[in-house]
C-alpha cells in the first residue's frame, strides 16, 4: 500500500489540472496548507522526489513521472510538469 499525505496530494491535484506549475506556486500552496515558507521551501523538492519515487516503483519506469525543468526567464525556478506518455 502507497500513502499519500495531504502536501502529496495537493501537488498531484494541482499538477492534473494545470499544464504546468512553478516551484514558487508548489511552496505558496504548502504555506496555505500551513507550513511556514521556509520549511515548506524545504519540503518541496523532497515531497517531488518521494511522489516520482512512488510512481516509479509502481509503473516499473525509469523516467520520472513529475517532469522538472528550469524557467527560461529566471533560472532558479523550477516549472514542473506531469510527464504523459
């Protein structure tokens, strides 16, 4: 059985129903969940990385299901995206 928490969820729910999202949108949503910005800033990438570990354990795949890239207008943003096949 695979857990999702709520942080978790939020992520995917936002993820399914934009094209794509920034990092600065994932930690202003964990801030309105509750988490203060520097832990949640803390958190995000980590919350990321444990979502495609689970979808990749589950899908059998090599290639991450979150697909993670660098903004071309400011390259300390991060826009992710859900890696369709």
């Amino acid at each position: 059985k695979i857990s999702l928490d709520n942080n978790a969820n939020e992520i995917l729910k936002m993820l399914s129903e934009n094209d794509q999202i920034t990092s600065n949108d994932i930690v202003a949503k964990l801030v309105e969940n509750g988490l203060s910005y520097d832990y949640a800033s803390k958190v995000k990438n980590k919350i990321v990385e444990s979502l495609n570990e689970k979808f990749e354990f589950v899908t059998n795949s090599s290639e991450s299901f979150i697909k993670i890239s660098k903004s071309s207008q400011d390259k300390r943003i991060q826009i992710l995206s859900l890696n369709y096949k």
